[in-house]
C-alpha cells in the first residue's frame, strides 16, 4: 500500500510539472502574407490595450532582413507603426521607443517588446513595407502625400560593380 501511494504522489508530481511546462506561451509571429494587415491590426490593438492596463512602455525593433541593403526600410515600418499606435490608440509618445536592431538572414522582421518582454513577431517580406491596417487601398497616412513609397514598392538599387 506504501508503495502504491508513493506512486500515486510520484505521479501527481511530475504531471503538475509538466502542466506547468505546458501553460509557457510562445510569442506569436504574424507571417508577412496576404493576412497580415488584419491579423498585425488585431494584434496591434491588443498591444496597445495592454499598455493602457499598465505603465510600460512599448519597445519597437526593426530588422532588415536578408537581401535587403538601405535602412529605409526600416525607417518606413518603424515610422507606420508609430503612426498606427499615435492615430489609433493616442498612445503617447513618452511611451513607445524605436529601434532599429540587426540585419538578420531570414525574412525583415519588427519585434515588439512590452516592458522586457517579447509580445509580438511580425515578419516582413523583401523590400516591402508592414501592412498595419490598410488592405487593397493607399493610406497616405502611412505613406506621405507624395506616395513615392506607394506599398513598398520602392527598391534597393543594385550595387554598382567596380571595373
């Protein structure tokens, strides 16, 4: 009887750890394809709820990724994102940092932090910019009057070969 109780308790143990285990969430990543502008804005939304619960702040990184060359990209994403939370959300601007972090070999990618905490990954695909809300029309909200950067259309210029 000793030793089936021990098993028991043995048991209840080891389940309890590995429900522990299993409750750590992994950060989400929002792939760079035709869904991100809904799923980057239903995320986005969340962030910004979450930074009205508390006193952090919202740390943003930007990362160029393989195959891309000028920080543009980078300046792009991180200048859309700060609009979407100031024009949306009317968070302050006290409480967002930018960064630009470094070049990664994958996809471009902007990491948002809250506090020291890594909440959200969303990928970026090659020379284009991150689609924060606007789907199928031109936002100039996002993109200047002159819409010279009309969806990220603008690319890297090919490097010159020295003779």
């Amino acid at each position: 009887m000793t030793k089936l109780l021990t098993l028991i308790f043995v048991l209840l143990i080891s389940y309890k750890s590995l429900m522990a285990q299993s409750k750590t969430s992994e950060t989400p990543v929002v792939k760079g394809d035709a869904n991100a502008c809904e799923i980057n804005a239903a995320w986005f939304d969340r962030l910004a709820n979450t930074l009205r619960e508390n006193d952090e702040r919202l740390f943003v990184v930007a990362r160029l990724g393989k195959g891309e060359v000028s920080r543009d990209f980078n300046r792009r994403r991180l200048s859309n994102v700060r609009i979407y939370f100031q024009n949306n959300w009317k968070i302050d601007e006290k409480r967002m940092v930018f960064a630009e972090g470094e070049k990664i070999r994958e996809e471009g990618r902007i990491e948002f932090y809250i506090g020291s905490k890594l909440m959200l990954v969303s990928l970026v695909k090659l020379g284009r910019d991150i689609c924060v809300d606007c789907c199928g029309s031109l936002d100039l909200r996002y993109y200047g009057m002159t819409g010279k950067t009309y969806y990220g259309r603008k690319k890297d210029k090919p490097k010159r070969r020295r003779r």
